[in-house]
C-alpha cells in the first residue's frame, strides 16, 4: 500500500508554483499526494474561470486529490482583504485539516507566504503526530515588518509566540535561501537542521523564436513578472532615465508583467521612449521574451528580509541563459557575483544602477558569452529540478 503524503499549500495548480511540480513528481514515485489549498486566485485576486468559491470543494488533478477551501478576492487593491485571506485560510484550512489529516503518513508545508497558512499543517501535526517538512519561501516576522507594518512591542511580542510556536513544532525545516538559516534559528528548536534547497527555472520553451522588441538594433534589457513595491522598479526607471542620451539610443528598458505599481510607474517613465510596458504576458511565452533579451533584470528595495530573499526568477533568468543585471542585495546579489553571472548593483544607490546599465551596454560579445556559459552549469548543478525534488521527498518521508 502506497504512503500518503499532504501537501498544505496557500496556492495550487491551476496557479504556477513550484509546489505543482512537486506534487506531480511525487506522484509519479508512487505516493499518493493530496493537497489542502484555496479556490485559485492568484495573482489576479478573482476567482478563475470554472471554479465555485465554495467554503469547500473537493477535485482532483493528474490523480492528485485536491481539497480546496474558500478564497478571498479582491486582495490585490486592499490590505484588509489581503490579510483577510491569510487568516481565513489559517482558519478554514484548520478546519478540513481536523478531517482529513488522520489518513495521511506525512506533512508536508509550501511557506509560500504567510505562516498562518501552515497552521492546518501544524495542527495535523500536534493532533495526529504526523511527520511535518516545511520548506520555506518567506521569513517571518521579518516579512511582516518589510511590508510595512510597525515593529511595536505588543507586535513583536505576538509575532515573536506565534513564529516560535509554528517552528518548533516541525520536524524538518527546507530552506529557498541560505541567510534563512540565521534568520529562522531563533524560533527553531536547538537541535534543528536547515537544509538548503533552493527553487528551480520555471520550465521554458527555448525553441520558441525571440521576441522582436524594437526594429533597431538596440541592447533589450528586461524585467518580468510582479510589478509591486518592493520590486524597486521605481529606482530603476530613474536611473536608466539618468543615462546619457547616447546610451539610451542605444537601449531599450521593457517591463513586462501586471501588480499594485504599474499605473505610477507608467506615469514615471512616460517622458521616456526607451521605456517600454509590454503588460502581464503568459507565463508559456515568455521564453520568447527572454531569448529576445541582451540583459534580464532581478530587483528588490533595500529591506534585511531581501537580502536573503532570493525571487525564483533568478533561477530562471540563469536557466534562460541570458546576463543578469540583480539591483539587489545580499543572496542574490552573491549568486551573481560569485558564479560570474552578470553585473550588481545596490538597490538604493542610483549612480551604480546607471552604471551597471552603461556597463551592460558597452559589454563585448565576449563578456556576455562567459556569463552564459557559467548560468548553464548552475543550473545543471545547484538549481537542477530533479535533484531538489528528491531531496525535498527524502526529507519528508526521513521517519519513515
């Protein structure tokens, strides 16, 4: 009889996480997968098209059962309904998890984002004494006060019990970042191990023909994906607008995605013509975006949680195999330096992002086939898919 593992995860297929991925191959090797998430909504904030919000629903994918709980929408313009969100999936996934946990061998939690959402992991942990893996995507408390909320003594306090509780009471702990390690320690039981296991390239077509983004012969450096406040676009479009006009002749800045920031960022680089918004493209397409792309841009503000933080479009951007450009502190930025993968800059230093674009722009052919070569062995090696998945499985079945 096959071992049954549960997945607890805020978000699932039909959205693009890696989780999906996880889930399949795990089926594949025989286990049976169930995962406990929401109704699909992000990043959109609505519901998708053939799905019911339903306080609870039960469906299944590729053979992966699938118990999924109401979502609240309409988070991507307001804060109350963004945290309103996370502490209905806290309480409602708590609540399906009394019910369904028991029958499952093994826990297993995608920290994806909020801690709440690994409640119902926990509670199926303390109730049935399961074995419980997390593998974290984000830091709390840290992420809590990045996003802006004041670090009071009332709020420290709760935050600092509730981070507390939730990881001593997991069994094993997978890292996305190594400076999580440091940062988790003080919640973690003395005894605990971090295992680094970062996360992969989304999967790209590079048999697709390259986008043509401008009828010149320009040098196309590109950002993709969520346009918010913490991607510091902001100081990137201000610098790359700081650049002589001979530069941006030769050059082009294209933004493609969709998030809270994108109209004042519109409005901020309207005066320049070198700045392009192409709009949210499918995630399916967007090899051709990048095989059209001299330079892919990896960005964050300058906050102690980012430095650690390593967006999983780094690991994308290397297996597309195209220079980096990471205005970007701390993880990321020594990924870049260390395996020769591009040019950093600090996020809040204007004069270094402009530089690294004059730089990128007068790289020889050269260069940019060096930082090339080394992004295909990374991600060969250190962010192989294969091999994270297995490890990821090995952890969580460890009690076996």
């Amino acid at each position: 009889m096959s071992k049954k593992i549960l997945i607890v995860t805020e978000c699932f297929y039909p959205e693009e996480f890696k989780i999906n991925d996880v889930a399949l191959e795990w089926k594949k090797k025989g286990y049976e997968v169930g995962v406990l998430t929401m109704v699909p909504s992000y990043p959109v904030s609505q519901v998708f098209d053939g799905y019911e919000n339903k306080w609870y629903q039960k469906d299944s994918w590729n053979g992966i059962t699938i118990y999924r709980v109401k979502a609240v929408t309409g988070y991507k313009t307001s804060l109350f309904k963004k945290l309103l969100k996370y502490f209905a999936f806290m309480f409602t996934g708590s609540i399906v998890s009394l019910f369904i946990g028991k029958k499952y061998d093994y826990i297993f939690g995608f920290n994806m984002s909020a801690l709440t959402g690994m409640m119902p992991a926990v509670i199926i942990k303390k109730l049935y004494n399961k074995p419980l893996t997390f593998w974290a995507q984000d830091i709390w408390p840290d992420s809590v006060y990045a996003y802006g909320f004041k670090k009071t003594k009332l709020l420290s306090y709760c935050l600092n019990k509730f981070v507390g509780f939730m990881h001593r009471s997991v069994d094993n702990i997978a890292i996305s970042g190594k400076g999580f390690e440091n940062k988790l320690k003080p919640y973690c039981n003395s005894n605990q191990l971090f295992h680094y296991l970062p996360n992969w390239a989304d999967n790209l077509d590079m048999s697709m023909e390259p986008f043509k983004f401008s009828d010149d012969e320009k040098i196309n450096f590109t950002f993709a994906g969520n346009i918010g406040k913490v991607q510091n676009l902001e100081n990137i479009i201000k610098a790359y607008s700081a650049l002589e006009n001979e530069y941006l002749q030769k050059s082009q800045l294209n933004i493609i995605g969709d998030g809270s920031a994108l109209e004042d960022l519109k409005i901020l680089g309207s005066e320049n013509k070198s700045i392009i918004f192409h709009g949210k493209k499918p995630r399916k397409d967007m090899a051709m975006y990048y095989k059209g792309s001299d330079f892919l841009i990896v960005s964050l503000i300058d906050k102690p949680i980012f430095s650690v933080t390593v967006p999983s479009k780094t690991q994308t951007y290397i297996a597309a195999k195209k220079p980096i450009l990471a205005i970007i502190n701390g993880d990321t930025s020594n990924i870049i330096k260390e395996n020769n993968l591009g040019f950093t800059a600090h996020p809040n230093d204007m004069n270094e992002i402009t530089n690294i674009f004059v730089q990128a722009i007068n790289s020889t052919d050269e260069k940019r086939s060096e930082f090339i070569k080394n992004s295909e062995i990374l991600t060969s090696t250190v962010f192989n898919q294969d091999k994270i998945i297995d490890k990821l499985l090995e952890l969580t079945i460890s009690k076996e």
